[in-house]
C-alpha cells in the first residue's frame, strides 16, 4: 500500500499519471474517495500520461466515456448512480471485462461485488488544507 499527499490538482495528475506505468491491458484501477476530492483529475493524469491529448471529463451522465490512447482503450466509468452489481450488468458490465482495455472505476464501492480480484484500488479523501488530498493506492505491480 502507498499513500500520497497531493496539494493541488496538477499534483493530483501527476500522482495518476505514476500509476498509469503500472498499467497494462486488463488492469481495472477501482475508485472510492470523497465526493469532490480528485478522482476525475487523477483519471485524468492516467490518459495523459497514455498518450491521449483530448478532454476528459467525468462520466457522470454517460456512466461511461472510453477513449483511445496509445497502449489500448480505456473505460472511464462514473458509477455514482449505479446502485448495485444488477443495474451495472444491465449496461452492458461484462462486455467491458474483456482483458483488452483498462478500466478506470469511480464510485467502485456501488459495485464492489461485480469486480474481479486483482483490482487496484485507489482511495481518494479530502486532506486539511482546501486543495490537499490524501491518495492511497493498493494492488497491482510493484505497488
């Protein structure tokens, strides 16, 4: 387990962006945090660091948003309005656990039990100060 400190957004990007060399195809990176506190940002640090140049945003309205980056595609999900493991299946769930893409989870903890073992998991809470955030990562290689 590693935990970090972060004090600002870029920061935030950053600290997404070191796990991102951990990735391969497969890898599913699942978020808990506190509303608010980065897990966008840090999904956001995981694409750049990709290769992909375009917007991210948050997934919220789509549930999903994927994009194509140089290693493979990633599935940002945005599970805040799923409320359990049946209505996740109802879009499409298994479709995406096909080895072939990273899948990037936020509010993993509505379905926790539709994810496979192995899973990274990634919990971002708010720190003292406005901007600072405290970013504990667990699982997956050399973590």
């Amino acid at each position: 387990m590693r935990t970090i400190q972060t004090h600002n957004v870029n920061d935030t990007e950053r600290a997404g962006s070191m796990l991102a060399r951990q990735l391969t195809p497969g890898s599913i990176v699942a978020f808990t945090g506190d509303l608010g506190a980065g897990k966008t940002a840090f999904c956001r640090g995981i694409l750049r660091a990709l290769g992909y140049p375009g917007r991210v945003t948050s997934p919220t309205f789509a549930i999903v948003n994927e994009y194509d980056t140089e290693l493979c595609r990633v599935c940002h999900f945005d599970l805040y309005r799923i409320l359990d493991a049946d209505a996740l299946y109802d879009i499409g769930w298994d479709d995406y656990l096909d080895g072939e893409s990273i899948l990037l989870v936020e509010w993993s903890e509505n379905i926790a039990d539709a994810l496979p073992e192995g899973c990274i998991t990634v919990d971002i809470r708010h720190g003292s100060a406005a901007d600072d955030r405290i970013i504990t990562i667990d699982g997956g290689p050399a973590l």
